[in-house]
C-alpha cells in the first residue's frame, strides 16, 4: 500500500479533517494535502510527527512505506 492512501485511511479512521492533524503534527495543511494526493513524498520527520499525532504504535511500517514506495 502506498504511503499516502495509509495516510488517508488512518486520517478517517479517527474521524480528523487535513487542518486538524496538521494542527497535530505541526504540519501545514497545504503539505498534508500533497502528500495524501500523492503529489509529494513526506520526509522521515514529518512521518514520525504524523504517526505521533495519530498514535500509530507500529512507526516503523510507516517509515517502510516511504522508504520503499511500491
């Protein structure tokens, strides 16, 4: 699964809107749109801060995502 739709699918699993988990992670709204559009490739930081904000216990399968694009 590509980064952005997990992103996606944990986003509305907690029921967050774009504005409040950038407001969670430290992230600018515009960036989280790109990157769950799939326009841009997050950064390992801003990964670590997005699975923070949406308490995801396993970082590490995240981190995969973006490291190993499918």
């Amino acid at each position: 699964m590509a980064f952005h739709i997990k992103l996606k699918e944990l986003r509305q699993q907690q029921n967050l809107t774009l504005r409040k988990l950038g407001e969670k992670a430290g992230v600018s709204y515009s960036i989280l749109n790109s990157i769950e559009n799939g326009r841009i490739t997050p950064s390992e930081d801003v990964v670590i801060a997005l699975s923070i904000a949406l308490k995801v216990a396993d970082r590490e399968e995240l981190l995969a995502l973006v490291r190993n694009p499918s």
